[in-house]
C-alpha cells in the first residue's frame, strides 16, 4: 500500500480571520474514489456541495490534518526577515505531513518556482524518505489536493461563521474585494483582534485613520 496525502490551503488573501491548511491520506489504490463523488477544486463547488462533501471524505480518507494559522501567525511570518506567506505554508504543510507521515504527498504550490518551495518543506520533514511533489493549481489536478481543498474551505468557512456569531456581527467574506468587508475594515480597524494587520488593505486604513487623528490634534 501506497499512502498517497494532498495537501492545500483555504483562506489565503482575506484581511479577516485565519489561514487553514488541510492534509488527507488515502490509499493510492482508492485515490480515484474521491473524484468518483465529485471532489475537485473547491472553488467549483457550491457551499452546499463542499458541506456535503465533507463529510462524505473525511469517511473515505485514512486519515486527514487540519492546521489553522490564526492572523496573529500570519502577521508574524509576513513581517519576518526569514519568513514570508509561501514558508509559513511549506512549514505548516510539512507539520501537516510529519503528522500523517504518507509514503507520498501533493502540494498546491503557492508558488511558480516548486522546486525551491519542496527543498524548503524536505528541510522541515523528520522522514527524509517521503516523496514530495508540488505543482501550482494541483487542487485542480489532483484529487487528493482537490480533497484537502474542500476540508480546508468548509473548515475556514466554518471559523468565519464562529467569528461572526461570538461578535454579532457581519463583516461579509473577509476579503479585500467585498465590499461589505471594506466599510467593516474602514469602520472598525481598531476594534478587533482578528484582522490581518501586515495587509496592505489594513494598513492603508491603519494609516489614513492615524493620519486623521493626528490632524484633529493638531487643531
């Protein structure tokens, strides 16, 4: 038996909430039953169709890892001198493989230059022997990563709903481009712990409000 594990993530680009990174493990034999129940990329899927997904894989697979990296993370890594967004993803998909320990994994690769990204997640592995592809889009390709995709999205999508109900509040989909999100961010920057401040949206509004209170100072 062959121990095939996909690994992808879900959450990159917001300006709310967390990154969330998902590894499952399938017997290579049995890969293609995932794509038998319509596991692809979790970007073509509806809400309703990754939650019945779901569960349907967490059934199927041997095993699956969900490593969820909180804003505070995100900001530490973003403004590292040794760190950046691609290897605080190599390190946490290399935390996710140590944990399963498969034979073989798939990466989504963040990144075009997949060769220095797997040195860099091998550097991290505590079996050295573990085969370790990686390929941009292979949530596309692969239906391992295509599993790990719709755990990683449900699972994100799941934090935000958390974040919403604790808050009471509705700030839309965390990212930069909704617009219910920007006039959150505009009008409550300051208020809550969840927002990414290393990102250029927040500190753009970080600034102009800085910048707006210090001239109302200066009155």
């Amino acid at each position: 038996m062959v121990l095939l594990c996909g690994i992808d993530e879900a959450g990159r680009g917001p300006v709310i909430g967390p990154l969330v990174m998902v590894g499952v493990c399938i017997d290579e034999r049995f890969n293609h039953k995932l794509r038998m129940i319509g596991a692809k990329d979790s970007k073509l899927l509806t809400p309703q169709t990754r939650e019945k997904l779901f569960d349907q894989i967490i059934q199927l697979v041997d095993s699956y890892e969900i490593h969820i990296s909180a804003p505070q993370d995100i900001d530490r890594a973003v403004n590292s001198d040794t760190l950046n967004l691609n290897w605080l993803e190599a390190i946490n998909s290399a935390l996710i493989i140590n944990k399963l320990n498969p034979d073989k994994a798939i990466l989504d690769c963040p990144s075009n230059n997949d060769k220095t990204y797997v040195a860099y997640v091998r550097k991290h592995l505590i079996n050295k022997n573990i085969e370790i592809i990686a390929e941009h889009k292979a949530d596309a390709i692969y239906p391992t990563v295509s599993a790990a995709s719709i755990i990683a999205k449900v699972t994100r999508d799941r934090e935000i709903e958390k974040l919403k109900k604790k808050y009471d509040i509705d700030f839309g989909s965390g990212y930069p481009s909704d617009q219910k999100t920007v006039d959150f961010l505009n009008k409550n920057w300051d208020k809550y712990n969840f927002f990414r401040k290393s990102w250029a949206s927040y500190k753009k509004v970080e600034s102009l409000k800085s910048q707006s209170r210090l001239g109302s100072f200066g009155r």
